[in-house]
C-alpha cells in the first residue's frame, strides 16, 4: 500500500494551558512531514486574533506551510480582506476559505451588513489578490443546508470555478461515502483534489455530538462497536483500529492525501500515521 501524504489540522489555544498542548501537539506531528497544517477559525469569528497568532507562530518555529481559516462571519468584506491581508504581509499564503457557522445560539448563517453573503464571494474577492493558495470545505454526507446531494456538489463546483484550488471535506464514517461523493465531483466535472477529512475518535459522545451537527451520518455498526469498547475500556483501542481501517480504504481506492482533524490531540493521529507508514524517518528519507 502507498504511502499517503498527510495534513493536520489544529485549533488556536484560548489559555496558556492550552497554548502548551498545542505546541506539544505540533512537536510530535510537525516531524511527520505533513503537507500542511491548518488553523481554524472560531465559530462566529471568535478567536480572530487567536488564529492569527497561532498561524504565526507555527509559521515562525515548526518548519510546517500553515493555512489560516477564514470565514464570512461577523465581519465586513473591508475586515475580512484586511485579515487576508496581515496573513500575506506575514508570509502566509495559504486560506481555508469559509462561508463559517453561526454564534452559538443563532440557527441559520446572517450576513453581516457591508459582509460577504457566501463563501463565493469570499473566494472570489481572495482570489482577485492573487496572493493566495485557497482550499474551500466540502461535504461528503451533504451540508444541512443543502437541497440536495447534487445540490452540495454544484455548490463545491462554484467555490472551485471562483478560485479555490482544492477540497478539505467534512469528517465521515464510512470509505464509501467519500467515494460516492469523489464520483459525484467527478461526474460534475470537478478535477481539483478533495482531500479525505479524518477524524480520529478520542471521545465517543463528544464525536457523536460533532457529527450530529455537521451532518456526517453514524452507522449502526459505530455505535455498537463503541457500546462494547466503552464498556471494556477499550475506546482507543478501538478508535485506532476503525481509523486506522478507514483510512487504509481510502488509500487502496486510490486517495494520496489524508486530513487528520487533530483537536490538538497527537496521540491517536500519530499512532494511526504510524500504521499507515507515516513517521518521522520516512519523513526525514524524504527530504534527504
Ligand atoms: P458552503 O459550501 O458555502 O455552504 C454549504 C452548503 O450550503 C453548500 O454545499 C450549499 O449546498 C449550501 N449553500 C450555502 N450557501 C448557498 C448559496 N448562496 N446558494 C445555494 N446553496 C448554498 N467553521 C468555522 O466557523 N471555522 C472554521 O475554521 C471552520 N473550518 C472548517 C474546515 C473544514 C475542512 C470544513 C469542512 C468545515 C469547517 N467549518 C468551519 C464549518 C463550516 O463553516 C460550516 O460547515 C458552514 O456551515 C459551511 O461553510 P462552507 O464554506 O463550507 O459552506
């Protein structure tokens, strides 16, 4: 089996604490040689400053290309452009680019007055500066908020014809969801890459409660199988088998790239990377 080429992506720390564990967290993952990492960006635009941060600092000490997540939440277009912009004069020419979820507490995505309305918008207006790599999500169980399947994928066609360049999808259960999916992009005419999103299960209701809200559908089979690991202590155990499987799927089906969504936690991912041949020596052979 073919060694994939991997990413990981982080959020930005909100207390010393937690600045701490993601610097531990880079110090094991940086060494696997990822393509890039990536920071999000809070819900609602929360951590605006935080994100900065952390993207430069990663920037400035791991050695890593780093994107920075940008979304069209509470913001002006002049705002959200002028944060582009300090990435560029930082260096930073890689942006995940988001239309972003609502506060909490707000159901549906508002437009901020003088705001992009749509993460089209906000690609195009990116793309126009010429001074990015520009990576949009994609949805492999479809958006909430889409009509249809088809509906997700025309949508995903329009991010790409507007100027991103590649896909980062939504974490799923299943290989043959994405595959379902990668045919679908395939059938619309998408040619950029999509890239597997791969979460590792550190929490079982914690990672039940993420896909609820995001849409990505829990076989049956999951929640047996974690009924049964919880009960014997067994959940990483588990999680790093079932990882480890899904992911070892996607490569036979011919997928190159992996996105591991860390949350800032190594271990899972680096074990699952391990599994995969993905460690620090391959890493180092590579650049040698
Ligand atoms: P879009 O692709 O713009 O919209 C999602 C779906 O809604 C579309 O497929 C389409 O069917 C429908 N839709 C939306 N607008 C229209 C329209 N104008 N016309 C027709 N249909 C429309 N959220 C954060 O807040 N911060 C982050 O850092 C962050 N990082 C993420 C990283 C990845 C890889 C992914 C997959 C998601 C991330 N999210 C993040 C979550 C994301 O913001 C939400 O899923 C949000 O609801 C959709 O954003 P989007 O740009 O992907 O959506």
């Amino acid at each position: 089996m073919a060694t994939p080429r991997v990413s990981f992506e982080f959020f930005p720390p909100k207390s010393l604490e937690g600045s701490f564990k993601l610097w531990e967290t880079l110090g094991i993952l940086a060494p696997l040689g990822p393509d890039f990492v990536s920071v999000t960006y809070g819900a609602g635009g929360t951590t605006r400053k935080l994100t900065h941060d952390a993207v430069t600092t990663i920037d400035a000490n791991f050695g890593v290309p780093v994107a920075a997540h940008l979304t069209c939440v509470d913001a002006t277009r002049d705002d959200t452009l002028e944060i582009a912009a300090q990435y560029a004069e930082a260096g930073i020419t890689q942006i995940v680019a988001l239309r972003g979820d609502p506060p909490k507490g707000s159901e549906r995505f508002t437009p901020h007055p003088g705001g992009f309305t749509s993460s089209v918008e906000l690609i195009e207006a990116l793309a126009a500066t010429g001074k990015f790599n520009i990576r949009v999500g994609a949805y492999p169980d479809m958006h909430p908020e889409a009509a249809s399947m088809q509906a997700c994928v025309d949508y995903l066609k329009r991010k790409l014809d507007a100027g991103a360049t590649s896909a980062l999808t939504q974490f799923f259960f299943e290989a043959e969801i994405f595959f379902r999916f990668r045919d679908a992009c395939a059938a619309a005419g998408i040619t950029a890459p999509i890239l597997p999103g791969i979460l590792p299960i550190e929490n079982w209701p914690r990672a039940r409660r993420f896909a609820a809200g995001c849409g990505a559908v829990i076989p049956t089979w999951l929640d047996d199988a974690y009924d049964t690991a919880i009960r014997d202590g067994r959940e990483d155990l588990l999680s790093t088998a079932i990882c480890t499987e899904l992911c070892t799927d996607l490569i036979e089906g011919g997928v190159e790239h992996l996105h591991f969504y860390t949350l800032n936690r190594p271990e899972l991912t680096r074990d699952v990377c391990a599994a995969l041949g993905v460690t620090p020596d391959v890493a180092l052979a590579e650049v040698a």
